[in-house]
C-alpha cells in the first residue's frame, strides 16, 4: 500500500498546485520571480497541503489495494483459507494509525511552517519587485503602507514619473511628497534597509496641528525594505503552531471571535488528522467490495465520490461553526462521525459479501 500512499500523495499534489497556476504565473510575469523562487514556493505550498492531502492519499492506497484484491477474486480464497475480515483489515488499521500521527504532527508543526515559510517568500519578493505593487495612472494603497500614484511606471527599469505620495507611517506629522521622478534602488549587500525610493525634483508637505512646512528638495530617499522586519509579520491563522494555538486560547483578554476561530483552527487540524484512519476504513470497505466489472477506474471513482462529499460537508458545517452560536467540537467533528458510520456500514456490507 505504500507505493500507492506515495502515488497518490503526489497526485494530490500535483492537483492543488495546478490550482496555485495563475497565482505563481502572475510572480513570473510581473514580478519577474526566477525559477528557484518558484520552486521554493511550489515546495513550501506542497508542505502546507500535507494535512489535506495525506488522508486522501491513504483512501487512494487502501481502495486500489484491496479493490485490485477483490477484483482478482484474491479477497475469496483468503476468506476460503479461513481468514475474516478482521484480519484483513489490521494491514489497513496499521497504516490509517500510523498515517494519522504523521498527519497530527504535520498539521500542528511542519505544514504551519511551509505556510509561514510561503507567506515570507511571498513579502520578500513583493518588496523586491516593489514596482509590481504600483499600477500606472491609479492610486495605489499597499506600497509599503503609503499611497502612492505615478503617471508613468517602467517596472524593468523601475522608474516612476510623476510621483505623488502620502505617507501617514507617522500619524502625527503625515507627509505628501511629490516630485517629477522617482527610481527603486535594490541594494542586496546592504544590511538593514536594502531597497528604497529615490525621489528627484520635488518637495515635501508636513502638516501637523501646530503647523505646515514646505521643504524643497533635488533628491530625496525613502527606506522601503528592512530584511530584519520580514520575520515579523503578521502570522496568519494557517500558520500557527500548537504553541501559538495554545498560547492564543490561554490569553483570557483574547476576544471571543478570536478564540472561537483558535478553537476551530485546533478542532479543524486534529480531525483531519483522525479522518486519515476513517478513511482507511472507508477504503477496505468499498475496496473489499468493488467486482471486476467495476474495476480500477471504479474504485478511482468512489474514491474522488468520497472525497467530495466529505469536504462538501465539511466546508457547511465549518462555516456554521464560525458563524452560529453551535459547540465548535461538536459542528467540526461531525463530518468525521457521519463518515465513520458510513465506514462501519461498508465494512458490514463487506463482511456479508
């Protein structure tokens, strides 16, 4: 079964990232992102989807397993040779057991890491191209937490003409520059602030509530980038540890939709991880029962028949739980209860057959 495990681990894979597609072309094309940068971040996505993915994989493993043993009529002669089917399911309970540790310990340390991992590579190179955030003619709010506009932007040269820029980085003393040029300098040795914006020809406008002051300037440079900042970013839900989790439920001055989101987060992870034995249970089930005329094709479309009916279910049932007054426990692990009995009923079937 592990040969299939793995086979299936990289057809999951390979599903969700052509997902990533127009996202990971849009860094090629206009943030000009190398190769080696997308590979990172094809590898930190594909670390992020293991907790999705290795459940998946392990119903794809067992139902071709025990689907290609029954459809060989091999299923019958062990059952002839006095084997039930209690004993042909410890193989599939072992790897299910197993399976589901790996995927508790990827969905609470490794994949929050390739998430966190992809959210900085993502920063890094949004500053490093900081070009690519500013579109021509238009005022654009997410530069570097400024508004600015600029009538004629050359993103391969990076250059702006025409620039107008709010700064209110400082809320008391905010800034309006303008000026007739402005050019991105990237500096890679430079430590601490390693890109900025230099500005030609222009002047600043400070206001604040005791007065107004004009400075004329022929050049004038604005940090954009400090590498040490990156680090702090915000984490998202998704990137959480358990530490972060943990720490986050204990904080009694955390707001009650924060912590209800934690709980859904930490319920969310462990039954996913516990889905991994229901559905190798799932997978002996109906594999034990697939004939030959249904076959390997059949069995591929029980398990994808599976699989979206049980995210279907879980994506309602999630979105009551973030919404509704509902027990968080109770909504989220639902969908691993009506799965279980639906295993138990498959595997009954299975045992009459």
């Amino acid at each position: 079964m592990l040969p299939s495990l793995f086979l299936g681990a990289l057809i999951f894979i390979f599903i969700l990232l052509m997902f990533q597609t127009l996202r990971l072309t849009e860094f090629v094309l206009i943030h000009g992102v190398g190769i080696t940068d997308i590979a990172q971040m094809m590898v930190y996505l594909s670390v992020s989807f293991l907790p999705i993915i290795l459940p998946m994989s392990l119903l794809f493993a067992v139902l071709l397993t025990y689907g290609r043993l029954s459809g060989d009529s091999e299923i019958v002669a062990m059952k002839s040779l006095g084997l039930n089917l209690k004993h042909l399911s410890v193989p599939a309970i072992i790897l299910g057991l197993a399976t589901a540790f790996i995927s508790g310990e990827t969905a609470f340390f490794l994949a929050p890491w390739g998430n966190r991992q992809f959210e900085l590579k993502i920063t890094e190179l949004g500053q490093l191209k900081a070009t690519a955030t500013i579109r021509e003619g238009v005022f654009s709010e997410g530069f570097f937490d400024m508004v600015i506009y600029a009538s004629h932007v050359d993103s391969k040269e990076n250059r702006l003409k025409k620039v107008f820029i709010f700064d209110e980085r400082d809320s008391n003393s905010p800034l309006t520059i303008i000026a007739k040029e402005g050019q991105i300098i990237q500096s890679q040795k430079k430590e601490g602030n390693s890109a900025l914006l230099r500005l030609m020809d222009g002047d600043i406008h400070r206001t604040n509530d005791a007065a107004y002051t004009k400075i004329n300037f022929k050049s004038y440079d604005i940090n954009l980038f400090d590498p040490a900042m990156i680090e702090e970013k915000k984490k998202s839900l998704l990137s959480y540890n358990l530490k972060d989790i943990e720490n986050g439920l204990q904080d009694q001055s955390l707001d009650p939709g924060e912590r209800r989101k934690l709980q859904i987060e930490w319920h969310r992870r462990a039954a996913l991880s516990f889905a991994c034995l229901i559905f190798s249970l799932l997978g002996m089930g109906f594999g034990t029962s697939t004939n030959r005329r249904s076959g390997r094709g059949g069995g591929f479309v029980i398990c994808l028949g599976i699989i979206v009916s049980y995210w279907i279910i879980y994506i309602v049932l999630e979105n009551m739980a973030k919404s509704g007054p509902l027990p968080v426990a109770t909504v989220i692990w639902t969908t691993n209860i009506i799965f279980m009995a639906i295993a138990a009923w498959s595997l009954r079937q299975a045992s009459r057959a």
